[in-house]
C-alpha cells in the first residue's frame, strides 16, 4: 500500500499529545486513536480513504509535525486535502498569543480575576483548540453523547464508524473512518438501535445525514452566522438542544468564547476550578465566566484537560518528544 510523508509547522506553542486527547476525549476513541506518541485517523476523502499518522519531532516552541499518508499516492490534491483536515483537527494555525498574555501576565484591577486562569494555562501551554473534521461529525457525536455517560457516547460512535465508515485494511487489520452523511442516509432506525442508540437519537441522526445529502441544509454554512442565529439554526433540528447547539459551535465552528454550560461534566469541573461548595446552573455558569468573555471554550478545553490528568489518562498515554515538557 502506498505511503509517503511530508512536514507541517504549527503556530508554537504546540503540543500534539495535549492537543490530540483534548479532540479525542477518553481513551476508548476508535476514530482519533493515540498510542502515546502518533496521532492516528483514516479520513474519507474524494480520492478515497487514507489513513494519516502525526508525529511531533520539534519540541514546543519550534514545533514539526511528520504527517504519513497511507492509502493513495501522496500528489498535490491530496497533500492539500490532508492539510487542510488537520489544520482544523488539530489547529495548527490558531494563534493563543493574546490568550496566554491575558492569563499570565495579570495587571491593575484584573490581578485577582486573572490569577485563576495563571496556574491553569501554563500547565497545558501548546494545546490548541481542535474541531472535529466536519460540523456533521461534531453534531453527531454530540447526539450520540447526549444523555449519557462520555465514555458510552464515544463507544456508541466507534460503532457507528466501525459498522458504516469507509475502511483501509493495514496488514491484519481494518481502520474506519467517520461516516460520511451520505454513509448513514439510507440506514433505518432498527439498523442504529442494534448499535445502542435509542430510537430518538437514531432516526435523528439518520434525518440530519438525509438532509445534509439532499442539499436541504448546509451545516457547514453555519461558519457565516453570529452565535446567536447558529443556535437558532441548530436548536431547529431534530434531536439539537442548547447543550448540542453550544457544543457544535465549540467542536463543530471553533467558538472559542463558547462553554456549553449544559454540560454536566463541564460544570462539575468549572465548580472544582472555582472552588464552588454548590453547583451551577446553566445562568451560573454564564455569570462564573462573565469575567472571562472571550475565552470560555478554551478554559473548558483546559478544564477537560486538568479531568483527564486528574484521572491519569494523560500520565498514562503520553510518551513526550525530546524537548517538550
């Protein structure tokens, strides 16, 4: 099968390991797999499937990133293709220059405010925000997330892709990629309640992947629109809430100012951060992060990662390149 390679730079500071288990979120994620040391996916792309494998070998200021494509030949089309898709996975051109001088370097009035988010961000400096590949992967993980568990939503998308996404078979094995809408638009419910989703996520997911393949909505148009009207446009759908909304602008959009304060875990860790005897509501979260306007999904980014080394998961699943620390 062929293969090739070729180099990225990311805006520094950058950290793939950081960066990868805030997109992938538990360990048990089939689709963005991690071993510790090489982020791996197979994207479904025009040319075919191909599955890509990210090295870090620049430490975190001047960071590089091997990128190897399996699957087809390495031309032009399909190096541009692979880049862009990472570029959004991965952000590796979204600047946190003004993020980092915010939280620290703390100033007038400000100190007390600011000194929060001064243990937090240093401690995972180099994550960038990642989106997942489409906004229609982003919605339907988050409905297959919705009510229950993360570790059993992220189980019930493996299934998803194992069972209807496109496959490279590598040696012994077969990888899968998400499935495209045009993938699941043609399933019946019963075929995704055998997987576990219950009958209202199932047929809401199969009519989202119908409308995106019969041209009746363009989720990936909802980039042009103020938050607002984003969330007016997905809360119209089947099976979207404000918690789902909110998600897709952060995962989907790259809203950044975003923290989907539905999310029950998310609260959990934004009450733990403040040091908050009580828990919050939807309106306490607003108020919590008033003082922060701008950069409410990023701290929900850092909050994830400070769950996941609280747990274990990153001791446990990282080997860092020479230089990063």
């Amino acid at each position: 099968m062929s293969q090739s390679a070729f180099l990225l730079k990311p805006v520094p500071p950058f950290r793939l390991d950081l960066t990868v288990w805030t997109l992938r979120r538990r360990p048990n994620n089939a689709v963005d797999r991690w071993d510790g040391q090489t982020y791996r996916r197979v994207l479904a792309l025009p040319a075919g499937p191909v599955e890509i494998a990210v090295t870090q070998i620049g430490p975190l200021e001047t960071p590089r990133l091997r990128v190897a494509v399996e699957g087809h030949p390495l031309r032009s089309g399909l190096k541009t293709a692979v880049t862009s898709v990472l570029d959004r996975l991965l952000g590796l051109h979204i600047d946190l220059t003004e993020f980092y001088r915010f939280a620290l370097c703390p100033s007038g009035g400000h100190r007390r405010v600011r000194g929060r988010l001064g243990p937090l961000a240093p401690r995972f400096q180099g994550m960038k925000p990642p989106r997942f590949a489409t906004v229609f992967e982003c919605v339907v993980n988050a409905m297959a997330c919705q009510q229950v568990t993360l570790t059993l939503g992220i189980l019930l998308v493996n299934r998803l892709a194992i069972n209807f996404g496109l496959a490279l078979t590598s040696r012994e094995s077969a990888v899968h990629a998400f499935p495209r809408p045009e993938d699941l638009a043609g399933l019946r419910s019963q075929q995704l309640r055998r997987l576990g989703f219950s009958r209202q996520k199932g047929n809401a997911t199969i009519e989202l992947a119908r409308s995106v393949t019969q041209g009746r909505i363009n989720l990936e148009e909802l980039a042009l629109l103020p938050d607002a009207e984003a969330i007016e446009r997905l809360c119209s759908l089947r099976g979207v809430g404000r918690w789902t909304a909110e998600y897709v602008l952060l995962r989907g959009l790259g809203r950044t100012n975003i923290f989907p304060g539905d999310d029950i875990g998310a609260r959990n860790n934004l009450q733990h951060w403040l040091h908050r005897a009580t828990p919050f509501d939807y309106e306490g979260v607003r108020h919590a992060l008033k003082r922060w306007p701008r950069f409410g999904g990023l701290i929900y980014f850092h909050l994830l990662l400070d769950r996941l080394e609280h747990t274990g998961v990153l001791a446990a699943g990282n080997r860092l390149p020479q230089g990063i620390a």
